[in-house]
C-alpha cells in the first residue's frame, strides 16, 4: 500500500443557476435551480513516502480541490483516500497531527501577535518535546533568514516574511507530508530559492512527503522529479519530469555560425526538410526550428554543412514550461496512446 492512495476520488459541488435581469432574480427566489459541477472526476494516484511530486494544471483544473480533500477541509463526493493509513475527513485530528500545509493566498499565523509567540502556541498545540522544537526553531530561522522579524507581528510582515513564516510554522512539528499550494507566488527571487532550500532540506532530512501545487515552474524543475498534470478535473499525465520532456517536446531549435553560407542552395534545401523552419537566415548565421519526430539534428546539421563551413553550433531543447505551457493551450496531448501513434508516425516519416 503506498503512502498517500487516492482511489476513485470525485468532488462535485452544487450552482445556483440564474436567470439574468431582474425577472430572472425575482423568479430565482421562488424557484431554484441547480447544476453540478464535478471538480474532481474519479481520480487514481498512489505516492510514497518521501516523494516530492508536483500536482499542476490550468486555473479551475480541481488542484485545490483535490489538496482540500486530502487535508480533511472537504468531504469527497465518492472514492477514498488515505494519507499513511490515515481517512483525512473521518480522522480530522489524527491527520491534522501528521501533515503541514500552506495556502500561498492564506495565512495560518495569528495577526496581532509576535511571530515568535506564534510558533511558541503551536509547539503547546502540537505537543513538541522541548528539545525538538528548539532544534527546529534554531535551522528553520537559519535556513529562511527569519531572525530580523521574529518579534514583528503577522499584521507587519512583507510577503516574503510571512511566507517563510508560514513554511516554518507548517513544518514545526516534522509532519510526514506537506501539501504546499503556490507556496512562493509573488516573491522575489532570492526569497523563492531559500524558500526551495529549506523545502529541499526537510525532505532529504526527514523524508517529509511534499505535494507542490504551483503556476511557477521553476518550483517544479528545482524541488520535484514527477510531475502529475490535472486538466478539467482528471489527470493527463503521471510521469518523471525527464520523460515529460523528452517525449512531448518535440521542437528543437539548432542555431549555426558560418564562415558564409550559400543562401539559396540552403533555402532550396529547407524547401525539402519536413517540419523544418528558418527562424533567422543570413550568411553569417542560421537558426532552424524542427521537429525531432520527423527529422533528427544531424540531418539538419548536415544539410546546413552542405550550404556553408559551420564554425560553431548549438541546440536549445525547450524547458517544462514551454510544455506544460502548450498541453493548457491544447496544443499538444499527454494522452499516452496518442503520443505513441504520433512518435511512431514521425519516426516512419523521419525514415522515408
């Protein structure tokens, strides 16, 4: 059994569904009607202890829905879950003990107190031994920088502060999983990459499960090796960041320096290169787009050696972002057997 299983999980939740103009709000007091909607649609996810696993897709695609499930704030539709063989909502408590959680758009410090005393309330919350919580207070203010506003109150914290204050505060206790919704959104760089330090330092000393939602993908390549893509409620993809990449990034840009390139015997060339597009073109230097499915960089490359003495070259593979970016836009699909069919066809094409 794995540490969190996810079997079957459903989500829907009621509208009210109303007529517009006035008319309609009159007759919507009278008469209502309703519409579900199905936030999550019969997920399957298994995830082991000490995983960093990122759990991404588009505005509205059911991430925080399903993070609330799996915290206990909301009771599935149908299906079940267990998070170290523990029900989330039928075990509220038990679960609250073992997990820590930060909602980027909320904050779980009080207000109007030190953030000092803040964290002293959850060691008597929690039960934290002395000597534990003082070994954890002493690395967390280290690692994050926290020192020079301890004594500030939650009320007069920059963004910054209070987010490395709510990361702390949630992992006070040494849960077994963190669920970590857009934990660095709106931060500056430098305040991001503490912020992935520490997050990567729990996980490598404790063994802390880390569940990532996030829009930025840099969290992603830096904090996780899987990668689970969710889109309108069920998940497209379930898979290692690498093998996202290599297989459905498909584009590759090779660029060239030449002594001098013949032009038009290269333009005459690339009028018979499948999927192959000049992006800059000149005697001097040469760009080129092309799918790797249906044509391979050494034969672009050698078709450009043809035209001209190549001085020096490169390729730019695109990054995670460019391909998350194209699957939201519905420009290409992670559905397994349908990448099959098109890496088959482009490699039959490649060959002809």
């Amino acid at each position: 059994m794995s540490f969190i299983e996810i079997r079957q999980l459903t989500k829907q939740f009621r509208q009210a569904v109303k007529e517009p103009g006035l008319a309609g709000a009159v007759k919507h007091l009278f008469t209502q009607k309703y519409v579900d909607k199905t936030a999550v649609a019969g997920i399957d996810l298994d995830i082991e202890e000490g995983e960093t696993v990122a759990y991404v897709g588009p505005n509205g695609a059911g991430k925080s829905t399903t993070i609330k499930m799996l915290t206990g704030i909301l009771i599935p539709s149908a299906g079940t879950i267990s998070v170290g063989g523990i029900d989330p909502y039928r075990n509220r408590m038990e679960n609250a003990r073992t997990i820590g959680a930060v909602f980027g758009q909320r904050t779980q410090l009080w207000w109007d107190i030190p953030i000092s005393e803040t964290f002293s309330l959850l060691k008597d919350i929690y039960e934290i031994p002395d000597a534990q919580y003082k070994r954890n207070l002493d690395q967390f203010i280290e690692l994050l920088g926290m020192e020079d506003f301890l004594h500030l109150t939650a009320r007069k914290l920059s963004l910054g502060q209070r987010m490395r204050a709510d990361l702390a505060a949630a992992l006070l206790h040494n849960p077994r999983t963190v669920y970590l919704d857009e934990p660095t959104i709106g931060l500056d760089i430098a305040v991001k990459q503490r912020i992935r330090e520490f997050i990567r330092a729990s996980n490598k000393e404790h063994g802390t499960t880390v569940m990532l939602t996030t829009h930025d993908l840099g969290d992603i390549e830096d904090l996780c090796n899987r990668l689970v893509i969710i889109d309108q409620g069920s998940l497209i993809y379930d898979g290692t960041l690498a093998a996202v990449k290599d297989r459905f990034a498909r584009e590759r840009v090779i660029h060239f320096q030449l002594q001098s390139a013949d032009l038009p015997a290269l333009r005459e060339a690339l009028d018979h290169m499948p999927k192959v597009t000049a992006e800059k073109l000149d005697r001097q230097h040469v760009s080129l787009r092309f799918d790797r499915f249906h044509i391979t960089a050494s034969e672009v490359a050698s078709a450009v050696m043809r035209c001209g003495e190549v001085v020096d070259f490169r390729i730019d593979e695109p990054g995670i972002e460019h391909v998350i970016k194209q699957v939201y836009e519905g420009h290409i699909t992670l559905d397994e057997q349908h990448a099959d069919k098109e890496t088959a066809a482009g490699t039959e094409a490649s060959r002809r």
